[in-house]
C-alpha cells in the first residue's frame, strides 16, 4: 500500500489566526464575529455550517461547522438536549456533503486543546471533502471493536483493542438512526470521562473523528491526546494498554454513565 499524503498549501495558512500562538495581544476570533461570516451553507439556531476561509489542503473542499456562539463551550459543558441539537445537525451536514458525489471521501472530525492540532479556541468541528484520496484507506475494520461498555439496537459502546493510534480509545457506534439522542449523550459522557477521569484528570485536548460504517451507521472515535508515541509517528505502530486495564476501563466509564453524567 502505497502513501498518499494530503498536500498541504503553506502560502494560505499563512494567514490564518491561530488561538494557540504565543502573541502580545489576544488574537480576534474570527468565529466571534457572526455578522462577518460569508459563503454559510446552513445555520440551525447558533449552530452556522460554512466554507472554510482557509483551505489549506490541495485537492479538497474544507468546510467548518461552528458549534456555539459561546467562544468557551464544548461538548462537555453543552447541555444535553443542544448536544443532540448539535449531533443531529453535524450528522445531516456530513450525510448531505457524503451524499453528494462529489468526493472520493469525507472526513468529519473535531479538534479541542492545544494538544489537539486545532487552531481555533472556539467550538468547531470540520467537515472536509477529499475529491480523490480516499481517507479510510489506512484503517481496519477491528479499529472500531472492543471491550463492550454498552450494547442495545440503536447504540454499541466499545475501548477499542485495536486502536487507531492508542492507548485508550473509546468507539461510540450508531447503528440505528432511531438512537441518535443515546448516540450524543454517549458521546458527551464520553469527552466528560476522558477529560476528568480517565487519565486522572491529566487530559486537556482530544479528537473526536466519525466514521461512516458499512451497515450505514457511524464510529464516533474518542482518542485522547498527549505527545504522540514514537511507535506511532516513525512506524504507524498504535499501541494498546492491556486487556485487565482496558477491563478495568470498561466498567469505570460504564458505571460513569449510569451515574448520570450525561444529563443536565
């Protein structure tokens, strides 16, 4: 299997504001300045889906959805019945812009924190078209299985034993379009316990990535971010904690939902 990187156009992103740069002032946020945004594709209540004014990427057309007009929100802190709003809102822009054909592939994520590769502070998530690399190519199907945490119809949850990139990576499945709401509230629970507990706290960045299943549904993919391992960035080697400690995960986040983090 060949390498196929995405090219990325350096003269644009020179440009581009970045939250984590070390400045004398504050840098605008340009996601701030609602009545300054152009080329909007949907807007649901705060919730704005755009073109992205710097697309960095050769070959592609990246767009950006704004989550909030609260610069410091995120999913953690989202009540649960606007996380849903958000989910439903995010899933039917990347089923629109997938359904398209238009691109090979699509690729819907979620940068949060300095350690995440985001650039902006404020509360997006991107939604990016590939017109011709596919951007599954490098994963397995077993990326998205693993020790159960919670099972029914519409919602599987699983700590992934064969992770993208490692230790601990929490896979939140829709299989059911009928299971949105448990799918979102999931996914919050989720981003609360990698934040807070799962690594004692130490967690300050995550990505969140979804990906489109072969049965129709959707991976949302947890994966906490630190320095990335050696393994992984000279070898694509992810590693994986062992099973008793995955086991011992498994439970702690399961009894953390049931203890109602989730809810408002």
């Amino acid at each position: 299997m060949e390498n196929e990187p995405l090219v990325f156009e350096l003269g644009i992103a020179k440009g581009k504001p970045h939250s984590y740069r070390k400045t004398p002032r504050k840098p605008v946020c340009p996601f701030c300045e609602v009545d300054q945004l152009t080329d909007i594709y949907e807007k649901r209540g705060e919730m704005i889906w755009l073109h992205n004014k710097f697309p960095t990427l050769r070959d592609t057309v990246q767009t950006v959805l704004i989550e909030s007009n609260n610069h410091a929100g995120d999913i953690a802190n989202y009540t649960p019945t606007y996380n849903r709003k958000l989910m439903r809102f995010a899933l039917a822009c990347f089923k629109k812009m997938n359904d398209s054909g238009k691109y090979r592939s699509v690729l819907w994520y979620k940068n949060y924190g300095p350690r995440s590769g985001g650039s902006l502070e404020h509360p997006h998530m991107q939604l990016v078209g590939l017109k011709q690399l596919d951007g599954y190519k490098y994963l397995q199907q077993n990326n998205f299985v693993g020790i159960s945490v919670f099972d029914n119809q519409d919602v599987e949850v699983n700590i992934a034993t064969h992770p993208v990139q490692g230790y601990d990576e929490l896979n939140i499945n829709l299989l059911k379009d009928s299971g949105q709401d448990l799918w979102s509230d999931w996914i919050q629970s989720g981003v609360k316990y990698m934040l807070n507990i799962m690594f004692n706290g130490r967690c300050t960045s995550y990505n969140l990535f979804f990906y489109p299943r072969e049965d129709g549904g959707i991976c949302a993919k947890l994966i906490a971010r630190f320095e990335a391992p050696a393994y992984f960035v000279g070898y694509k080697l992810s590693q994986v904690d062992d099973e008793k400690t995955l086991q011992v995960e498994a439970e702690q986040f399961r009894h953390f939902f049931d203890n109602g983090s989730q809810l408002e």
